[in-house]
C-alpha cells in the first residue's frame, strides 16, 4: 500500500512540475479587494506560495486529527489499565466452595 501511494504521490509530482514548467514565463496581475492594490508576478512564484499554502493548511488539518486520536488513545489506555486491574484483583480473590448439604 505505501508502495502504491508513493507511486501516486510521484505522479502527481510530476504533472505538477510539468505543469509549472509550461507556465512559468506568464506574468499574472493580481488584484487585492480594490484596483489600488495590484500587483504583477510571475505565475510559478503563484504556484509555489498557493503549494505552501496547501501544504500548511493539509499539516494543520491532520494535525489535529492526530492530536484528536492520541487522546483517545490515551482515554481508552486508562480505562483498559483500569478495567485489568478490576479483573486481576477478583482473579486473586479466593472462592470459597459451597457447603455440601447432608
């Protein structure tokens, strides 16, 4: 499987670069809320900071599912200790055999 996401993950690499590479002597003008504040650029320095920003939002995001499923785990360690305590202690508890009815 890791094997098949990195192949994924490859070509996907590689039509993005191929994709810069066509469109990287384009200017673009950019335009900010009002036409006072444009700016013109190349469209690869575009590219790049629209991937920076995809990669720092794609980070956040599985981030916080991390953070999320280690306190889970964490919930779910403490209840386990505590539930195989309980069932160690009634395991060391000696049963006493029932009295034989004459």
């Amino acid at each position: 499987m890791k094997f098949a996401k990195l192949i994924i993950l490859f070509i996907v690499f590689l039509l993005l670069l191929i994709f810069v590479a066509q469109n990287s002597d384009q200017n673009i003008t950019m335009k900010f809320f009002t036409n006072a504040n444009t700016f013109t650029t190349k469209a690869i320095v575009v590219l790049l900071i629209t991937l920076m920003i995809g990669i720092l939002i794609g980070f956040f995001i599985s981030s916080i599912q991390i953070i999320s499923a280690k306190n889970k785990l964490r919930v779910i360690s403490t209840e386990y200790k505590k539930l195989k305590n309980e069932v160690d202690l009634l395991r060391n508890i000696d049963v006493e055999e029932p009295a034989e009815e004459d």
